[in-house]
C-alpha cells in the first residue's frame, strides 16, 4: 500500500485502486456468466436471423423470422394465455396469500410456525411432481375431484378438466395457483411482522374492527410486498413451463398453449430453430422488460 | 367526560402475576399520574383500561360500567403511544382523522375538527406532510391531536414524552397540562420522571410490584409518604434513609443509628412505636441545615462530593452508617474531607417500621 500511494493518495487514484481490484474478485464469475449465459444469449440471437433447414442453417433471413410472428396465430394464442396466467395469478395466490398471512399473524409463535410450513409444503415440490398430481386430481374416470363432487351431489359439475377447452387452462391455473400461494403467504407474514403492531393498537382504539385495520393499515404498508410479488408472479407467468407440459402439452388443440411449450415444440419438433430462436428472443425481451421495470419501481418505493 | 375505576383488577400472562389486585378511582376531569419503577405493570393497566389487554381478575369500570369483554374500538378511549404508532402511509391530517372516516363523519364536520385539533396544537401548517417528515416533538403532537380530535371519554398516555430531548420535554409538558386545563378530559398518565409526575397531575399513584402502594396529590406524597417506597420514590434527590432504633435517654425519646449518632424526633413522628423498635429514619435532602457552630457532639459527615447546580448545591457526604445527600440553597464553599455540622428539622422527618416498611406516623391510625 505504501508502495503504491508515496503520499497521500488522491481519490481518483483510489477509485481507480478499488476498482480495479473489485474488477479483479468478480472476474472469475464475469469469466463465467459470459460464457456460460452472454455467450449462448447472443448465439440464439444470431441464430434467429437465419432461416434453418432440419438443423442446419440454409440462408441469412435479416428479421424475416420476426415478421412471421404477426401471421403465426399460436404464438399469439399462447401470448394470451401467459397473460391469462399472469392475471389469474395476481388475483388469486396474492390474495389468498395476503388474507392467509393477515389471520395467521395473529395467531401463536408455534401455530404460525406450523402452518406456514404446510403452506410452503406445495412449493418444494418439483412442478413436474405437482403436474403429475394435480393430473391424477384432474382425471376424468378416477380422478379425486370429480369424485368428490359426486359424494356432494354435484357431479353434474364433473368432467374431463383438463382435456375440455373451456376448463382447461383455469385448472391448470388452480395446480399453478396451489404451487405459488404458500410462498406467498410466507412473504407477507413476514413482511406484517415487521409492522409496529402498535399501528393496529392505534388503529383498533380508533375504532377499526379486523376488516378495516386489513384494509387501512396491512393492505397500504405492504405495498412494496405486493409489488414485489406481482413482479415476480408476472415473470414466472411468462417462463413456467413444466406443468403444462407433464399434463396437457398445450391441449387440447391449442387451448393451454403457452410461449414455452410454443418455443420447445417449434424447436425440438419442427425443427425450425431460426423462429424457435425468434421466439425465444421475445420471450427474453418481455422478461427482460418487466425485470427492467420491477427494478425501477422497488428502488423508488 | 368519564369516570374511571378499577376494582381488584388482576393481571398474569401465563404464571406470572403483574397485577395483584390493583383499586383505584378517577373522578370525572381529573388527571391522574402513574409511577413506579420499569415492570411494576403501569404499561398493563392502561392497556387493560384500552381493551389491548384482558384482565384475568377483578372489574373495570367507565362511567360505572364494567367494560370487561368490550372490543376497544368501543371503549372510546383514546392513547397516546411511547412510539406515537402514527400511521406511516397517511398524512398528519389523515392520521388525525382516522377515527372520523371509520366512524363516516361527514367530510365537513371532520375537517372542521381535524382543523380546530391543529390549530391547538400548532399543527396547521404541517397538515400535508408524513410522519416521516416531521421531528420528534411535531410528531408526538400529531399522536396528541389523533386523540383531541375524537373527543374520547378518557385519554391514557403511555410515557408520551420519553423520547423527546430534555427541554422538549419540558415545554410538552407545560402543553399537555394546558391543554387538560382546556379540555378537562380524564386522563391516565404514565411516566418515569419524577418532575412530570410532580407538575402535572392532580393525583399520583405510586406503583410497585404489581401493587398499588399509595395514591395521592404530588404534595401528599412529598410530605406523607405512606411507606419507605413511597418515600423513596418521590423527591428528587431521594429521601436519606438512616438505619437504627428508638432509644430513650432521660424520658426523651430519640433515634439512635447503627453507625452510633443519635437524631432528633417528635412523638408525631414516632406514632405508636415502642422503645427499642427497629425503624429507619428518613429524612429529605432539602430539610437539613448547617449549623454555624462544630461542637464535637453534633451530627457531623463528612464531604465527598459536591455538585453545584446554580440555584442550591448538593453535597454528597458520608457519615458512619453509609452516605447521605444535603441540598444547600446557595453556593457555600464545601471542600471534600470537610466535616459538615448538621441540623435536622425535626418536624419534617419520618420513622418507618424496619419490618413492614410502614410510616410510623400513619401506623396508629389503623
Ligand atoms: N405480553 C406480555 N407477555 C408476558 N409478560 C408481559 C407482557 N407484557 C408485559 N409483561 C410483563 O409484565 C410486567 C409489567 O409490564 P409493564 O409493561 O406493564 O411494565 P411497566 O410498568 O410499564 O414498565 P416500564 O416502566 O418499563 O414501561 C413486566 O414484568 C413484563 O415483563
Ligand atoms: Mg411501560
């Protein structure tokens, strides 16, 4: 040190220092996030400017790929659903999982440590395994939930669920809904025990029953938890993929499609992996976009 | 406007008993100061008094009515936190209307109330901003004016001023009693310092131990402690404690001290006591004077300490039985090692039972 800086050391000396040597710790990572994740990014990228023939590039197409997306009515189809998805899934796990966490805040230490374990239980199985067993739920001749309906005299309401296009995909969204709520539940409660419960002492001597305190003090203060969560719920609806493909594989016809399973089909059955790429490519472009967002947003709430 | 009473009031959580039986009753207007030292239960009662916690024992009682079981948003209680709990996401305005928007008062009515609240407290031009943006004291005047503004039956402070610097504090203080001098609402006050207890209330209650050890005015208190705590904990600097017992010498009765000085009684003071009953002797900083004269005889300690505090000063001495503090009111020349020839007052001081720790002047009347 007192070899490098004789006197006293300037600051931009220092920073040039500091940097270079934070430079040199992180190299070995950079090393290989460029290999391993820049590299093949824009490998895919370039690939997608090409036509391909059974796997072997055949012309330099410019963005001729891109422009098959206006006319190719899957991926737009599929689009849809993952905005479907995206939706059906801000209303229902956050909510269940924000009202789930308000009431069990309340409860004692040992009852909240147990509950909440059993409403992560669903998200530390594997999404193939839950797609395996929301399949055996779903089954139409011995599936529990029809069966259930016909023990309650509903099974009028029965049927084939995930093979019918009408039910389809709102009963992949329940499986979907089933893996993502506990975590949830788990973000928000702690994010309510962090708040001062004397805000709700207050709020209940002000006169607010457990509605309104819900309503007027957890719902505002959790704000930047709810952000987050959309974020992260948003950008999970755009990438998940192995729960329609162990149950429907986008079926019946193309009524569970989704951008995934439009892109593994395209690639590993057709074959055409110059619009496979083109695919993927937006698909990286929208993920990318709504992280772009998520960061702005959090790091000004 | 509201009475308030606690009849045997008890509180454990699990197995362990804060409140043992606590009575007390608060006339309509008045205000009422709760001390004692941390974990005595004064945070409890007023929160069982809020409906924050239940009682396992005993009754509470508003305007006569036992409120054991009622939710506290039915109390129409208002309290003011040690933290100020003010809403984080709303405004100061916002915060101070709360309670109207829950109850649906008309937008008019609340805003007049919201706007009469901020001028009394010197709030007006802060009505926009967040808690976050105000300082400590502008804060704790939003909690205050969240509870003008509902215009509650009776309002509890819970140490409202402890987070606020020294001078701070004082003007608060003046603030808070002026505005009781205004309002004539019944309030329950908790704090730990002596001076507030002392300036602002109408009545105190000492608290100890889950027990309420005597409830009386802050001159009550001074003069007629009903017990070495209580002697103890009112008075600032504290009360000297001499141990010893009482003696008679040529049919005076008189204390003699373990260290070997004997001090100077009256029958008052001794009550019912008996020769030879092992007492305490007490006496307050401020009721004890230099005599001009050092004859060997006297009551003589010795200097160790002085401390100057421009209108009086206090000596901290020693004498053969343990230390004691003189407050001299002036500025004398008192060096370390100095012996400080004493008079007591006579009149002024208190004998308590070595045993129960009882005021023996107040023992006879029971
Ligand atoms: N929720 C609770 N569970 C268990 N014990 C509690 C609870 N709240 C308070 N206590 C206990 O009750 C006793 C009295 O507490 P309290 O807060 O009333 O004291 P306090 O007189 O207000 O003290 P301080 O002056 O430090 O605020 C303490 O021993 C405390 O540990
Ligand atoms: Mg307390």
């Amino acid at each position: 040190m007192v070899a490098v800086f004789p006197c006293h050391p300037q600051p931009w000396d220092m920073f040039m220092y500091n940097s270079r040597q934070a430079l040199l710790f992180v190299l070995p990572a950079l090393l290989l996030y460029v290999a391993f994740v820049a590299v093949p990014i824009l490998q895919v990228a370039a690939y997608s400017l090409f036509s391909w023939d059974n796997g072997s590039i055949k012309a330099f197409s410019g963005l001729g790929n891109y422009q098959r997306l206006t006319s190719d009515g899957v991926f737009w189809t599929a689009l849809g659903h993952n905005a479907i998805w995206a939706v059906l899934t801000l209303c229902f796990p956050l909510m269940i999982g924000l009202v789930l966490a308000s009431i069990l805040a309340e409860r004692s230490p040992r009852t909240i440590r147990l509950m909440s374990a059993l409403y992560f239980l669903p998200r530390t199985i594997p999404l193939v395994v839950a797609g395996i067993i929301w399949g055996w739920i779903y089954n139409p001749i011995f599936g529990l939930l029809n069966y259930v309906l016909d023990l309650i005299g509903l099974g009028s309401l029965g049927g084939a669920w995930l093979a019918e296009s009408g039910s389809a995909l709102l009963s992949l969204n329940a499986a979907g809904a089933w893996t993502f709520y506990g975590f949830c539940v788990l973000i928000y409660l702690s994010a309510i025990q962090s708040i001062d419960p004397s805000l709700y002492e207050a709020a209940s001597l002000d006169g607010a029953g457990w509605g309104q305190r819900f309503r007027f003090i957890t719902v505002p203060l959790l704000k930047s938890t709810t952000l987050f969560l959309g974020l992260y719920a948003a950008i999970e609806a755009m990438r998940f993929f192995d729960l329609v493909w162990v149950t429907t594989q986008g079926g019946p016809g193309y009524d569970t499609e989704v951008l995934t399973t439009h892109i593994y089909k395209t690639f590993f059955l057709v074959g055409d992996f110059g619009y496979a790429a083109a695919l993927s490519v937006v698909l990286l472009a929208i993920v990318l976009t709504i992280g772009g967002l998520s960061y702005r947003i959090l790091s000004q709430s | 406007m509201a009475t308030v009473s606690f009849e045997g009031t008890r509180k454990a959580f699990g197995a362990h008993e804060v409140l043992k039986g606590v009575s007390l009753d608060v006339a309509d207007g008045e205000f009422v100061i709760l001390v004692g030292p941390s974990g005595c239960g004064k945070s409890t009662l007023l929160r069982m008094l809020a409906g924050l916690e239940q009682a396992t024992g005993g009754d509470i009682r508003i305007d006569g009515k036992s409120v054991i079981g009622i939710a506290p948003k039915e109390r129409d209680i208002a309290m003011v936190f040690q933290t100020y709990a003010l809403y984080p996401h709303m405004t100061v305005a916002e915060n101070m209307g709360f309670s109207l928007r829950l109850a649906k008062a008309p937008k008019a009515e609340a805003d007049q109330r919201i706007s009469a609240a901020a001028t009394l407290l010197n709030l007006d031009t802060l009505l926009d901003r967040y808690p976050k943006q105000l300082s400590g004291g502008q804060r704790q005047r939003v909690a205050m004016g969240r509870a003008i503004v509902r215009d509650p039956k009776v309002f509890l402070f819970d140490e409202p001023l402890s987070n606020l610097d020294a001078k701070l504090r004082v003007q608060m203080r003046a603030e808070i009693k002026a505005l009781h001098q205004r309002l004539r609402t019944t309030s329950i006050y908790v704090t730990h310092d002596q001076v507030e207890a002392m300036t602002m209330a109408d009545r105190i209650v000492v608290m100890n131990g889950g027990i309420i050890e005597q409830v009386g005015t802050p001159l009550d208190l001074y003069d007629s402690p009903a017990n070495l705590f209580v002697a103890g904990f009112i008075g600032s600097p504290s009360m000297n404690f001499f141990d010893g017992k009482l003696e008679r010498q040529d049919a005076i009765v008189m204390f003699r001290a373990n260290g070997g000085f004997a001090l100077p009684i009256t029958v008052e003071a001794a009550g019912s006591a008996r020769e030879g009953q092992a007492v305490v002797y007490g006496v307050r900083p401020e009721h004890i004077d230099f005599t001009g004269s050092d004859s060997s005889g006297d009551f003589a300690p010795v200097v160790s300490v002085v401390e100057p505090m421009g209108s009086e000063t206090l000596i901290l001495a020693d004498h053969p039985g343990g230390k004691m503090t003189v407050s001299y009111r002036g500025r004398g020349v008192f060096n370390p090692g100095d012996r400080l020839p004493l008079t007591i007052d006579a009149s002024r001081i208190h004998l308590f039972d070595r045993a129960s720790g009882r005021n023996l002047r107040y023992s006879g009347q029971h």
